[in-house]
C-alpha cells in the first residue's frame, strides 16, 4: 500500500481542481490512501473519492504564524510515515513542510506553477499571449514525477444529484429552467460590475420558464443577493443557507451556472454543469479554466493589456476596467440561452 501526503492548504477553487487528478489517481492505484490536507470546506467534494481522508489544517487557530507551521508539521508525523508528499501549493509554508520531512523516508514532490511564463503572459510591454499549461495538468505533473502513472479519467463527483428536503425547502420542486448566478469573486479584477449584473438578471427573471439561483458568501454578498431575491421575480438567493456539499447538488441540478473567474466555475466542472464565464483581468489562458468547460462560453474582450493579472487582484492599468465594463449584460444573457434552450 502507497500512503501519500497532499498538500493544498487554498484557495477553494485551487483545492476542487486537484479532485480530477486526486480521482484519477485513486483509480489506478486503488492500494494507494491519500491523506489531504487542506481547510474543512475541502471535505464538501474530497469526500466522495475513495480512499482519501482529510487533514483539516487550523490556520486560524493551532496552525497559524509560524510556530504553528511546525505544530502542524508534528501533527503529520503522528499519522505515520508516508511514501510520497505531495505539496500542489509551493507557498513558504509548505516549502518549510517540505524542509522539515526532508529527515523522514518520504519521497517529496512539489508543483512547477510556471511563475515565469505567467509573468510573460501577464506583463504590458511584451506580453506572451499564448495558452499556458492548465493548473489540472500541473497537479497531475506532481504525481507523475513520484513516479505515478495514470490517465485523467475522472468524470463527475456526480450529476443531477436528488435534493434533500432541507434544500428543496428552499429550491422548491423543480418545475422549469434552472439557471445560477455566481457574480462575485475574490478580487476586483475578475467581478463584473454589480450594476451591469443586476441588468443581467433582471432580463433573465423576465422570463417565467426561468428559476435564477444566486450563489455568494459572507455578509455583504449575501445582503446584495438577498436585495436582488427581493426586487426579481423567480429569483431566490442561497448565500448562507447551504453547505458547500448542499450548495454541489444544487449546482448539479442547474441548466448552466453564469460564473466569474471564480470557485463556483470549478465546482460545476465537478457535477457536469456548463459554465458561462467572464473574463477581466485575468484569461482562461492562464491555466486556471474550469475542467472539461467549452472554452465558446467564455466571454472575454480582447485588449491589448489583457491579461495583466494573474489573479485579478492588481490595479487596473487603464484605471477603467474597460476588460469588464465593454461586456454587455445582452451579450451575457445571449450567450447563457446560446447553452439552453428556453
């Protein structure tokens, strides 16, 4: 039996495009026990691949600063010896991770995220606009350098998942067009202005064969999505009301999701739910698109200094968000019905 030790401690989306590789290892290798360490919201998809538990890290309490770096390193030790670690983050606290078990027998591996071509392809003057390698290829790379051979043959978590009665309480029964709307993100440069959404959804609530999910997180999205639930008809939001698990299933049920660059994208891509995407300042060219997504359903303008962030968290360099405020809430709502048929 191969025991190995995962390291992905975030962001949310980062950590669900590690499940196509994570999945697809597991099946060809079903001797190997993974353990995963990363936040609790991880369980909500790690869950459903066999023979991977999770280590819930503590970064805001046992394992936070730097002492904690070492807490958290001996609390991996009492676990036992592993074969292979596995750091998918490459941040400073996991290279001190990966420093510390350099005095066990483990095999260590760590991911190359092409932080130099990134630059190229991100920079204004010069920039290399060409596809980079996709994050999803990156983890899969960790593995294959331990020495792991296996094809990507992941395909759902699962699809059309049936509904408690806790979230149909809130669904309701499903009587027409299901379409979800994730219009936040954690930066900037990758959220289509409010205003310009709200046209969005109000066009789509106009139609009465159309049911419009709101997906967001934290006390101000979760104000904004309940205000927009109050002024639209068909239009419920579920921000703080569902688990990241429930929140899955619904996603599972959706005809499309309208997503930004965000983690809600990548959740789709894990229960077979097409996305619609929009694109500021960051590119799909980055690597970072969703798993099996038609790259026609993203909507994007081409500019010159796009894509200047790799994130979207650098200010723009117009000073206008042009990469945002010229996608036109007709085009999104365009190219949502060019998905389904309503």
């Amino acid at each position: 039996m191969k025991r190995i030790l995962v390291i992905r401690l975030s962001a949310i989306g980062d950590v669900a495009m590690t499940v196509p590789v994570i999945w697809s290892l597991t099946k060809a290798y079903p001797d190997a026990e993974i353990t995963f360490v990363s936040q609790k919201f991880a369980n909500g998809f790690l869950k459903y691949i066999p023979r991977v538990s999770l280590f819930e890290v503590d970064l805001k309490g046992r394992h936070k600063g730097f002492f904690g770096i070492f807490r958290l390193y001996f609390d991996l030790k009492k676990l036992g010896d592993f074969d292979v670690l596995a750091d998918l983050h490459d941040v400073i606290r996991t290279k001190i991770i990966r420093f510390l078990f350099l005095f066990s027998s483990s095999k260590i591996v760590t991911i190359d995220k092409g932080r130099a071509a990134k630059h190229n392809l991100t920079k204004i003057d010069g920039k290399e606009l060409k596809q980079l390698q996709t994050t999803v290829s990156r983890y899969a790379e960790v593995f294959y350098n331990a020495g792991f051979r296996f094809s990507m043959e992941f395909d759902y978590l699962f699809t059309k998942s049936p509904l408690s009665d806790k979230i149909v309480s809130i669904t309701r029964q499903r009587e027409n067009h299901w379409i979800g709307v994730a219009p936040f993100a954690k930066h900037k440069g990758k959220i289509y202005p409010l205003e310009s959404m709200v046209k969005v959804v109000d066009l789509l609530s106009q139609k009465s064969s159309i049911r419009i999910f709101l997906f967001g997180g934290g006390k101000d999205e979760k104000d904004i999505l309940e205000g927009w639930e109050k002024r639209f008809p068909n239009t419920v939001s579920l921000a703080g009301k569902l688990s990241i698990e429930d929140e899955l299933k619904v996603i599972s049920n959706l005809e499309v999701l309208l997503s930004m660059d965000s983690a809600n994208m990548h959740f789709a891509s894990l229960v077979n739910t097409p996305v619609v995407s929009v694109w500021g300042a960051t590119h799909p060219f980055a690597g970072f698109y969703g798993w099996n997504q038609n790259p026609t359903h993203a909507l994007q303008i081409n500019l010159p200094c796009r894509p200047c962030s790799i994130y979207g968290n650098k200010a723009c360099f117009r000073k206008d968000y042009a990469c945002l405020n010229l996608i036109l809430p007709e085009d999104i709502v365009r190219k949502i019905f060019d998905v389904i048929i309503v």
